[in-house]
C-alpha cells in the first residue's frame, strides 16, 4: 500500500529536514512531498539536497505564496497522478506529532478519512493563548451548526486520505486557503457519503519559525460555512 505525505511550506529552513527525518524514523514506507512556495529562506534547496539521494522525497515548487488550499490541492493531484494509495497532509512545524502516523496507517485502513482532532475527546492543545483555543473551538461549534457535519474538529489539518475518494473531488475547483480549506474539503468528502473517523490527538503550537494565521483566514472561513450551506440548499456543491 503506497503512501506519500503533503507538506506546504514557507519558510521553513529550520523544520524541513528535521520533520523529514522524524516522518521516515516512523514510517520508512511513506513517501513526502514538500510543495513549497518559493521560501526565500533556502527550504527548498534543502529539500532538493535531500532528494538527490533518496527517491521518497519528492518536491513541487510555486512561484510564490499561492496559499496552503491551493498547495494542497496540487499534492493531492500530484499524488494521484503517481498512483498512490493513501495521501496525508500535515504541517513542517512539529505542531502535528509525526509518530501519530503510525496510529493514521492502522486507522485509514477502516475508513475513507482520517482527521487528527483536538476535539474530539476534550480539548487537547499545547501552547496556544486561550483567545486562540477559544477562538478555534467556537469555530468549529460555528461550523458544526451551520453545515450539520457531524466532525469535531472540522479545522484541523494533520488528515490521511484514501486515493480512490480523492478522485472524485475536482481540486481545481477548491480556491479557499487556511482553514477554510480544512472545512470545504471535510465538508465535499461527507456529501460523498466518505467514511469519516476523528483519531484523537495532541496539538502542540509550532516552536520554530512563525505561525501563518491571520484575521483574512479567519473570515474566510467565517463566510464559506454560510457558502456551503446554501450550495447544498440549491442542489451544488455535492463534489
């Protein structure tokens, strides 16, 4: 069964080799692709000096900061296009914890998705201040009444997916970034009737480099709830 890891990046020199090494410590099976953005920091020039000599390592690079939605998206086609089985996605800052991929390959093997949620069993998250925890479990409250998806933590971004699912999602057509990225694709995979399992899991806030939230991210996210809804009231959106 082949698997390959998506990880977007900018700006992550001080992460990238470490998770790349943590992630192949865990499963040496697992293939990663980093699709970066064109990090004036160097990440990608790391990456490629780690691929000369290793072919699980493979790298997209953007012309610059096209946002994580649109970064996914491209790993995801890339990764079906290379015939792999199970794509995951998840960030380079250690914030998701790379021995849980063990725990995601036992668990998609039941399942179409697989989501790392902080929710799921009370509220496990490290570092964050509470106006942000208040603030992501509102969020997802928010989201949980508006669309009826019965996911706790419909805005996290540590996922494991089933390739033959992720095929009937037509990527191009997904432009939202951050998490109303995490929310449209939760939301398209559950109105495709996928097998959706919540892994509890502990998030730990990134303790290097900097963190990519902002208020756009967040409204974002705020209207595309209302978005979905109405799609599904007028018959769109189904995909």
């Amino acid at each position: 069964m082949s698997s390959i890891v998506c990880i977007p990046t900018f700006n992550e020199s001080e992460n990238i080799v470490r998770i790349i090494d943590a992630i192949q410590n865990v499963r040496p099976d697992i293939h990663v692709l980093v699709i970066d953005d064109g990090s004036p920091d160097g990440t990608a020039e790391l990456v490629r000096a780690r691929q000369s000599t290793d072919q699980r390592i493979h790298l997209i690079e953007r012309s610059g900061k096209l946002g994580l939605g649109t970064a996914y998206c491209r790993g995801f086609a890339y990764a079906l296009e290379q015939g792999f089985e199970f794509v995951y996605q998840m960030d380079a800052d250690f914030s998701h914890d790379p021995n849980e991929l063990v725990r995601f390959g036992q668990a998609i093997n039941d399942a179409d998705v697989v989501i790392g949620s902080r929710y799921v069993q009370g509220v496990n998250v490290i570092n964050w201040p509470m106006s942000r925890l208040l603030l992501s479990w509102f969020a997802n409250l928010y989201t949980r009444i508006i669309t009826g998806m019965p996911i706790a933590d419909a805005t996290g971004g540590f996922k494991a997916f089933r390739a033959s699912l992720l095929k009937h999602i037509q990527l191009d057509r997904i432009k939202s970034n951050g998490y109303a990225f995490q929310i449209e694709m939760n939301y398209r995979l559950w109105r495709l009737g996928a097998r959706i399992v919540e892994l509890p899991i502990v998030f730990t806030d990134r303790v290097s480099g900097e963190s990519k939230m902002s208020k756009s991210i967040i409204k974002e996210a705020a209207f595309l709830v209302w978005k979905l809804k109405l799609a599904t009231i007028f018959s769109f959106g189904k995909k």
